[in-house]
C-alpha cells in the first residue's frame, strides 16, 4: 500500500492538487490526533486569546477533560488566517479566503468571553477582563498572540499603509489587501525606489518580510522594465534569516536578483508626506540583549548615525513584543533576553517559569525562534500534555523541540518548505520526505497556497 505522505509518482498538476486537497482536508499532513483519556477534574482553567494557540488549547482541553470549567477569553467574532496575509498582499488571494467565524471552531461546553483580557493578577491568579469582571483560575493557558509596535517608529501607524507608497503586510487583514494596491500603485509608477525593512525584534512569520520581497520581485520582473525599479532591503542586523543555511540562501538570491542589502539598518521615523524613511544605523559590534536595550541605546546615539532615505515604496516591518498587558504582569521575563518583553515560559515544557499553574503557547513566549502556526501545531500537544500532569501533580511528560516551518515563499508560483527545531538542523523535521528543503518547487507552493489552510483548521480543532 502507499504511504499517504507520499504522492504517487508522475502526478499532474491537477492530480497532485486533488491528492494535497484529500491529504490536507484529512488532516494527515500532520500526525494524526492520539486519542487519550479524558481526565476527572474539578479545576478553572481560563484560556487568554482565541486565535492558533487558544482555540486549539479549548479544543483539546475540553476534548480530554470531565468536569473541569472552561473560559476562553477572545473578543473577535472573526478568525483571522494570518498565515494568507502574503498571499494576499501578492494579489494572489482575495481577503475574504482568509476569515472564518470563530463561532465554527469554540467547542461546546465552554465559556466563551467576548471580551479582552486586561490584567493578570500572578500572585492571587485572578485575570480581570474589560468589563471589569474578574475570573479566578486554577490553571491559566495565555495565548494571546504579540503586539504590532507601530508606534516605536516615529511617524507611522497602521492606518497609514495603502498610502503615500507604505505597504505592511502585518497590520491586518485589510492592510494585507491595501499594502497589495501600494505594490500596484509602485509598479504603475514605471519606476522608483522600493525599500523593504526588517524588525530589530522577534516576529511572527519571520519569512513574512522577505517573502513580500519575492513576490514583489516577481511583479517587478513580469513588467519587463525590472532595471527601473531600485529594490533595497533594510536588515537590523547581519542576518536575514536565523537559520543559518536560509540565512545563506536568501543573501545569494537577493544578490543575483539585484536585491541591494543594507546590514545594520533599523527604521526608525517615516515621513510619509516627503516620503522619507530614516534608519538609525545600529552599531554592528554592540550586543543587545533586549529590544529596551537597543532602544537605550538609540537615545544615546551620536549624531550622524542616522540615515534618512526617499523611496517609492517602502515595506514597513514593526518591532513586537508581548501584548503590554502581559508586559505589566508578573509573567513577563525578568531577566535574560526576553525580559520586559515576552512572556516567561521553559522553551521546552511550555511551563511559566516562576508560576507552575501558567503555560504559554504561540508568538507571547520568549524563544530563541518559533513564532508560526507550525510552532503552535506543535506546542498544543505538549501544552495538552503538561497542563493536566500539572493538575494530576504528576511529572511533566512532553518537551517542544522547537519545531517551527516556513513555507519560503521565493517567488509567485515557488516556494521551499524550510522546517527546523531549536537545533537549528534542516534535515531533522521533515514533513514531506519528497520535497527537499533546500530546492525551490512548484510542490512547495502548492502546500502553501492550498494545503496549509485545512491542516491549520484542523490545528485550531484540535485533531492535529
Ligand atoms: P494569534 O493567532 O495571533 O491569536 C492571538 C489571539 O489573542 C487573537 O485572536 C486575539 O484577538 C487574542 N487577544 C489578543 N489580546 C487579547 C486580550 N487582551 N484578551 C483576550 N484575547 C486577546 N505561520 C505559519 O506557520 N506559516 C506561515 O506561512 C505564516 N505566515 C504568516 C504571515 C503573516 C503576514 C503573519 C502575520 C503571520 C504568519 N504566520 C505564519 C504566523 C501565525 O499566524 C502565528 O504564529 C500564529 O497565528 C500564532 O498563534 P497565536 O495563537 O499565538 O496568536
């Protein structure tokens, strides 16, 4: 018999698709769901965000437990598929493909507050929500996703992106379709410069700013006229990429697609009437080791490393941090590279450092990389596992390795499927034996553009 991660040699184009479509709608893209035994408790546990990480964690948790009560803390009505952002701001998708209600994903059984979050109180473990309302609880999941810090660039906000040449693929869903008109707006242009940043911090999707490089490449290149447009990338630090031989990848094609990188350029102010963006040039021997540091240090900086550049079209990445309600709450990092910013958990057990009845999962914790859905995919059975060995006081079972992926989108119609753990080892996590992670292939686009959205699905329903 086949191996269904395998398609049948030969396939066409439109029998590959049918066979991702099957394999994707069955979830078996990703290890299928283990059925365990629902476990007996009386416990509270509250649940803070209802995108990838919490909705996944409400599932699974009402799944594997009786008698507990449930609260997930989510205001939205909508659920936002993040993950098509750039294939929207590429004109690839419409935005509409990328919302769903969250009504279709909360299991039955549990509370569902629709409102945010405000506060967490560690030491009584008590969480107070908008309405002012307080929730007491045994256990406490926070999901809440990062914060856009738009505002740590002088003269910018989200409201901004669509004019005076400002794209920002991360803002929002409809950002994502107005960043599309500011590329088409440029190319109409018939010319210009068009610079791409990168943020000196962690963020989700770290693929998603070269990604909108590539694809705009690949617009750029279908003009004909590719020699009248200037593409800059603006690079906080030495790398592009934290995986070393991406990192590799990614500085060759640039260079062979006349992709000029600037290293040690942070955006630091916009002037989107003169449109003018100015870069503080970071100096390239200081080690920071958190964002408040190099924003000390940005105070401190003598005259002249400043660089104030005209463009076209400029692709605006912002710093991000932990949601500033977790920042002023016990649960945020006190030391070490993650402090005052992102949320304290062991990287491997998921389990808050100082306050064992707290887990995090998804882009609010500190670790080294991590931030996608596929870590989420991840992390929720580890989370799963650990949370109810917590409330049984039995021994933690399950460790994250770090598994995080990246489908490189390397230009419209390319793709390669990068999946690496804290390792860093390319080789170690393959989903697909078939497609290499180090080619680019039609394949790998296909996964990206068709398959990842059920599998994702089924992640938030918790049956992968
Ligand atoms: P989210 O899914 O963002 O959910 C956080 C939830 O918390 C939200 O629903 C929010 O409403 C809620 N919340 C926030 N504040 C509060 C509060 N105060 N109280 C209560 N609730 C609150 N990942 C991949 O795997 N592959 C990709 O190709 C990929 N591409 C991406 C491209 C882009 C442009 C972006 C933006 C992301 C991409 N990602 C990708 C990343 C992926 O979407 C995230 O890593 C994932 O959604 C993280 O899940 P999360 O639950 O931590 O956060």
């Amino acid at each position: 018999m086949s191996d269904p991660r395998h398609p049948p040699l030969g396939l066409s184009r439109r029998q590959l698709l049918k066979w991702g479509a099957g394999v994707g709608a069955a979830g078996l893209l990703t290890a299928t769901r283990a059925q365990a035994r629902p476990i007996e408790s009386r416990a509270h546990i509250v649940i803070l965000g209802g995108g990838a990480g919490g909705m996944a964690m409400a599932n699974r948790l009402a799944n594997r437990t009786r008698g507990t009560t449930i609260t997930l803390v989510e205001p939205r009505e909508i659920h936002h598929y993040q993950p098509g952002w750039t294939l929207v701001a590429s004109g690839v998708w419409n935005a509409d493909k990328t919302l769903r209600p969250n009504a279709d994903f909360v299991p039955a059984g549990i509370r569902w507050e629709r409102q945010a979050a405000t506060a967490i109180d560690a030491e009584s473990r008590r969480v107070t929500l908008a309405n002012g309302e307080v929730l007491a609880y045994d256990a406490l999941v926070v999901a809440t996703g990062l914060q856009l810090n738009y505002h740590l660039i002088e003269g910018m906000s989200p409201e901004l992106v669509g004019s005076h040449g400002i794209g920002s693929v991360y803002a929002s869903i409809d950002a994502a379709s107005r960043t599309h008109q500011a590329i088409e707006t440029w190319i109409a242009q018939g010319g210009g410069r068009g610079l791409f940043t990168a943020a000196p911090t962690p963020v989700k999707c770290a693929g998603a700013p070269l990604k909108m490089t590539f694809t705009t490449l690949s617009r750029l290149e279908a003009t004909g006229r590719r020699d009248a447009f200037q593409v800059d990338y603006m690079a906080p630090g030495d790398a592009l990429f934290s995986q070393p031989w991406v990192n590799d990848f990614v500085k060759q094609r640039f260079d062979e697609q006349g992709v000029n990188r600037y290293h040690q350029y942070r955006l630091s102010a916009i002037d989107p009437g003169a449109r003018q963006a100015t870069f503080t040039r970071v100096d390239r021997e200081a080690q920071f080791t958190s964002h408040h540091e190099l924003r000390e240090a940005e105070f401190r900086r003598p005259e002249g490393l400043t660089e104030v550049i005209d463009y076209d079209f400029i692709h605006v990445v912002p710093p991000m941090s932990a949601p500033d309600f977790v920042k002023q709450s016990a649960l945020i990092a006190q030391e070490g590279p993650f402090a005052g910013e992102w949320l304290d958990v062991d990287i491997h057990t998921m389990q808050h450092n100082r306050y064992p009845e707290v887990f995090g999962i998804g882009d609010v914790i500190g670790a080294p990389i991590n931030k996608t859905a596929a870590s989420v995919k991840a992390q929720a059975p580890v989370v799963e596992a650990n949370l109810l060995a917590h409330l049984q006081e039995q021994p933690l079972p399950a460790r994250h390795n770090g598994y995080t992926s990246c489908p490189l989108i390397t230009g419209i119609g390319k793709a390669m499927l990068v999946e690496f753990g804290y390792d860093n080892n390319l080789d170690f996590l393959p989903s697909f034996p078939f497609i290499d992670p180090r080619d680019e292939s039609w394949a790998a686009w296909v996964m990206k553009d068709r398959m990842l959205q059920p599998a994702y699905y089924a992640v938030l329903e918790g049956q992968a």
